[in-house]
C-alpha cells in the first residue's frame, strides 16, 4: 500500500473534527478523470484498485455491485483529495442531472484555486469542460477573486477561483491548481441547514451574508444578467475547525425555485457523491450525533481506505441529501 501524507492524526492541540480529507466522485469513466486531475489539474495518482466488499454494507449496496476506487491528490497537499469511484453491476442516474443552480439536493461543486484564470478557463474549454458562465471578477468580503464554474462529464462541476487580494496562505503545493479547499451546496431551508451543521454536527461558522444588493449583469451562478438584482441568495461558510480549510458553502436562492435532487444523493448515482471528514473518535462522536437527535445513515464500522489503512466509518445525511462520512483511523 503506498504511503501518503494524510490529515487524519490527531494532536492534542487539535480540534475533534477536521477539514475534508477527501471528496468522492462517482464517475462513469474512472480513466478519463484520472487524466484529467493529473494532465489538465497537474495532480497525482496516489492509488487505484478495487474496493473492499466492506464498501457495500457501508454504502447501502447489493453485494454483486463491484467499485474501483483511484485516490488523486495535489502534490505535496495532506488534505482535500479527491476520490474517483466507478461502480459495475447496477443502474445510475446523474444525482443533478441537467440541474440549475438555484435546484437543491446533493454536492453543486468542489472549489479550487488557479494562478491564472484566463488561460486555464480556455484550456478547460478546449478539454470539452464548459463554464456555467465565463470568469467573474468580484469582491466577496475581504477577497479580491475570480470565479469560474465548469461543468464536466456525469454532472461533476469544479470551481475554480483566483485570487488577488489578500495574498494566499498555505497554497505553496499550488501548480496548475490546489487542492480541494471548500464545496457549495444549495439547499431548501437555510435555519433547517443550519441547526444541522452548527448545533448537531457542531461545526462552526465561518462567513455568513444574507445576499442583498446583487447587480444586474453578469454573475458566477448563471443567473439570467437582466433579473440578477433582484434576486437574494444567503450564505453561510461553515468549518469543522474554524482554523482548517475543508468547508462547506450552502446557499439559498430565495426567488428561484427549481427541483429538489435530494433523493438521488448516494450511491451508486453519478456526480459529486459525498465528503469524508477526520474524527478523533468515531464512536463518541457519532453517539453524540445521536444524542443531538441525528440518526445514522450508516452505523460505525471498520473499513479498509487505501491508502491510509484501516479506518473507523460512519455517515449522516444532511436536510438536503448530502452524504457526509467521517472517518476515524485506526491502523
């Protein structure tokens, strides 16, 4: 098994919870994003085989269901992997197919950064990737950034941003792109969402604005330029560990509304399938779950993870269908 830089020991000193260690795709072509995390994204190829058949009973699937897994990360980065994973042996949908952004239910994207917006986003366009709108340059609080959303194969769309101002801080493995460092969701409820990130999980907020004052014109979001003031979309950035990357971003659009995709969010559908956090202990942790009223999507078992071993395991769904693991290890 090959060894990797991970997030998942805990120091004293450390929260019990930690960014993502990963994001899982379900992909109907492992090696067409093999090559393109490692040719287009300049990322790596850490490991790639078949799964346990733990993977099943943890993933609610029928033992006949075969699943090949290929980890890929940002070179030199210990977090914000993504998994790639194709399944055999049983029907799929895309989980957001043909979906706006204002529909709600499961992952819209992952966000990653680039040192150079323009010529990436023609390069992604040449490599059949399609923006949700071209670049935007806007201030989102104290940021200076530019902002793109590229729809690819099986419903997968990437977020990849450039930033001006303030200067970047531990994106030194930066190359083509980074890591993994947060993922937007768009949800029905945003008090419902937020009472299961903060008072259940116990994460905590990191940005919050209620979204007023949108200009008309041109936005990331793909809403239509003429109407895009008059409408409010609230978000809320919350983190695990207010001091790690690896958050998440959920959104309302307040006068839009579209289909719900929630039912579809698992597996073995197509597209961003879940998030895999670090926990000190999976077992305290999810009996706190429950006490908070939570109930288990998947109860804590043992699994091996290639390539970090073997790891303690358990899931919760969120209001809107998001699957969320969090992931002890163990050996």
């Amino acid at each position: 098994m090959a060894s990797i830089k991970h997030n998942l020991n805990f120091s004293e000193n450390d929260s019990d919870i930690k960014g993502f260690q990963e994001i899982i795709f379900s992909v109907s072509n492992l090696a067409r994003y093999i090559d393109f995390f490692t040719r287009v994204c300049g990322w790596s190829l850490v490991s790639q085989e078949k799964s346990s058949s733990a993977l099943n009973n943890l993933w609610h699937l029928d033992s006949t269901v075969e699943i090949e897994e290929a980890l890929v990360q940002n070179t030199g980065d210990h977090e914000g992997f993504v998994r790639l994973v194709s399944f055999k042996n049983v029907e799929q949908q895309q989980i957001r197919s043909a979906a706006h952004i204002w529909d709600t239910g499961g992952i819209i994207d992952i966000n990653m950064r680039t040192p150079d917006m323009d010529s990436f986003y023609r390069e992604l366009e040449n490599e059949g990737w399609n923006g949700i709108s071209e670049p935007k340059r806007y201030t989102f609080h104290i940021y200076d950034v530019s902002e793109v959303l590229m729809r690819g194969p099986d419903g997968v769309i990437i977020a990849f941003m450039q930033r001006f101002e303030p200067p970047l801080v531990d994106f030194d493995h930066m190359k083509k792109t980074s890591r993994a460092f947060n993922s937007s969701v768009v949800v029905q409820d945003m008090e419902a969402t937020r009472a299961f990130f903060i008072d259940k999980l116990g994460f905590s907020l990191f940005f919050e604005t209620p979204g007023l004052d949108r200009a008309t014109g041109h936005n990331v979001i793909g809403i239509p330029p003429n109407v895009n003031h008059e409408i409010t979309v609230p978000i809320d950035i919350v983190r695990p560990d207010i001091n790690n990357f690896g958050s998440i971003e959920y959104m309302h659009t307040n006068e839009l509304k579209g289909k719900d995709c929630a039912s579809l969010a698992k597996p073995p559908n197509l597209g961003i399938l879940m998030y895999r956090f670090p926990v000190r202990d999976a077992d305290a942790y999810a009996a706190t779950l429950v006490e908070r009223g939570l109930k288990l999507n998947s109860e804590v078992q043992n699994l091996m993870v290639p390539p970090y071993g073997n790891l303690k395991v358990f899931s919760v769904r969120s209001p809107d269908g998001v699957w969320i693991e969090f992931i002890e290890l163990i050996d």
